[in-house]
C-alpha cells in the first residue's frame, strides 16, 4: 500500500502539471494575441510556434524557480498541504477568468495563493518578507516598463521608418513580428513555465526534507513542466486571445513587433535575475503603449480597465481562496 505521504506527493505533481497546462492554455495570448490580430500568422500557426518555444523558454533556467519556491515561504514550513491548497486555488482562479475571458495573471495567481496558504499553515509570520518584496517589485514595474519600452520602440521605428511607404513597411514588419513573436513565446516559457518548477521542488523539499544547498530543482521537474505548458498552449486560449490581440487596440505589423519585442525584453531581463513577473501584465501594457503613441483615443480603455481590474481582485482573491482551501483539507485530513 501506497504510504500516504508519497500519494499526495504524486497528487501535488499532477496538480502542479495540472497548473501549467492551464496556465499554458490561459496565457497563449501572452505569446500570440498581436500576431493573429496582425493577420501575419494563422491561429494555427501561431499557435504551433508558441507551444515549441514555451518550451523552449521553459528549460533556459532556474533562477525564477527557486524564488518562487523558497523566497517566499521558507522550505521548513511548506508542507505538502499547503502546495496542494496553493495549486487549487491558482488552478480555480484560472478557469474563473478564462471562462470570463479576462486576462488576468497566472503569475500572481499562483503567488498570492502561496501567501494565502502560508497565512492559513503558519500565520503572516510564515511570509517572507523579502522574498515577497522582491516579488512585488516585479510584478509592480514591468508593467510600466512594457509601456515605456515599447512606447519608445515604436517611436523610434516610426521615425525612421517615415520616409518609407506604407506598403513596405507593413510586409517588412510582418515578417520581423514573426521573429518578435518566437521572442515572446520563449521568454514566456522562461518565466511562467519556472513558477511551477518553483512549486513542484516545494513539495519534493517537503517529502525529502532539503534545506540549504540541498534545495535545488530536478531535471525531470524542468522537462515535466516545460512539456504541460507546451501542451497546454497548443490547446490554445482563443476567448483570451480576442480580448488581447483585438480588443484593447487595432495593431499594425509595425505595432505588433514593437509590443512584443518590448515585452519580451522585459520578461526575458526579469528572468535571467529571477524575478517572477506577470507576462500577461507585461504584454497587455505594452499593447497599451504601442496604441498610445497614436493618440489616447485609439486606446480602448474600456476593456483595458477591465484588465487592471482583475489584477486588482486576483491578489486578495487568491490569498483567500488558498487561506479556504487549505482549511477545507485540514478538515478532510484532520491535521492541525
């Protein structure tokens, strides 16, 4: 018979795998929204190339894995109950606004549901500050260096692309947004895909009982992780993708290189120092960009209000979730 302590590290895996093929599927608009908008790839072809560079992306590193894993609450307290109750709570989150077909973040959905569960295991003392901070930092200012990258970007190609004529312009860009598209899709597996290697390593610290140096991310956690999200975005996130790639702003090719090339310099930067960040914040903000360079007006604001909106209910919705979530299993389970 199966010890208890093994079935539910078995049960974490897969609800940590589980996670990333819905966070694959719920952010294939990060990597494809303003390429099918652009009309410079079919949704299939889009897709296709996304899936294989998420995966790509996700095996570049571990940097971001390792915050996420133990930055936030320290190994000695998270128990296996608590990464179950964090991944259902991110795992609800996501469908909730999948099905609303809200862009909303997988990255602080799964955070904050780790901070809700740690709240419920251990109090707010269980938190770690500074991991925490640095996390916050993150996911607070790439956004606005998505807007201001691809702002500046897009002016900048504007400028010295004025002399051109328009026709030239459009099919040279719609064949460089293709390049920017693979870019997006890497640097999106580098980010995302590590959150749940982060999280995976957890469970297995908790099992195992590393600490210290002994802390370190399995090669079949990377391959496990980066194959779910690839999967999961083949499937493909179409509701998303209308909002993103057609209903914050009409994009151009010019527009669509300039947005993802922005935003994936950002990502692909917060990455390689292990900074967890919101690829669907980073993407959404540079959309924003690259439409306010034309005028305010050619901004939907509208439905980009309803994108910052969820940012803002996702953080507390997720810490109570994961806080309820965890409360329920210790319930079922008996633990105190």
């Amino acid at each position: 018979m199966v010890e208890p302590a093994l079935a539910a590290l078995v049960l974490i895996v897969v609800l940590g795998l589980g996670f990333d093929f819905v966070n694959g599927f719920h952010d294939t608009a990060n990597a494809i929204a303003t390429s099918v908008a652009t009309r410079v790839l079919s949704p299939g072809q889009a897709v296709s190339m996304a899936a294989i560079l998420n995966v790509v992306g996700a095996l570049s590193g571990t940097a971001v894995a390792s915050t996420v894993g133990r930055g936030i609450v320290p190994p000695e307290v998270a128990t296996q109950q608590l990464v179950a109750s964090a991944l259902i709570s991110a795992i609800i989150w996501n469908l909730i606004t999948w099905w609303l077909a809200i862009p909303s973040s997988s990255s602080h959905a799964l955070i904050f549901s780790i901070v809700g569960a740690g709240i419920a295991a251990g109090g707010a003392r269980a938190i770690q500050v500074e991991g925490l901070v640095k996390t916050f930092q993150g996911l607070a200012f790439s956004p606005v260096l998505g807007f201001v990258a691809a702002l500046l970007l897009l002016m900048l190609l504007l400028w010295l692309f004025a002399r051109q004529r328009p026709l030239f312009v459009s099919r040279l860009f719609g064949r460089l947004q293709i390049i920017s598209a693979a870019y997006m899709a890497f640097s999106h597996g580098s980010n995302d895909a590590q959150k749940t290697m982060g999280v995976l390593t957890m469970a297995l610290a908790s099992y195992y009982g590393w600490t210290g140096d002994e802390w370190a991310v399995p090669f079949w956690v990377i391959l496990a992780a980066a194959g779910a999200m690839g999967m999961g975005t083949a499937m493909g996130g179409w509701r998303i993708v209308k909002t993103m790639g057609l209903g914050v702003v009409e994009l151009r090719p010019i527009d669509g290189f300039a947005a993802e090339t922005a935003a994936a310099t950002v990502i692909e930067i917060a990455s390689r120092l292990g900074i967890p960040v919101s690829t669907t914040h980073v993407i959404s903000s540079a959309i924003l960009g690259v439409g306010a360079t034309r005028s305010l007006s050619a901004v939907r604001w509208g439905v980009a209000g309803r994108i910052v909106t969820a940012w803002l209910v996702t953080l507390p919705a997720c810490i109570l979730i994961a806080w309820v979530v965890y409360n329920v299993l210790r319930f079922i389970t008996g633990h105190q």
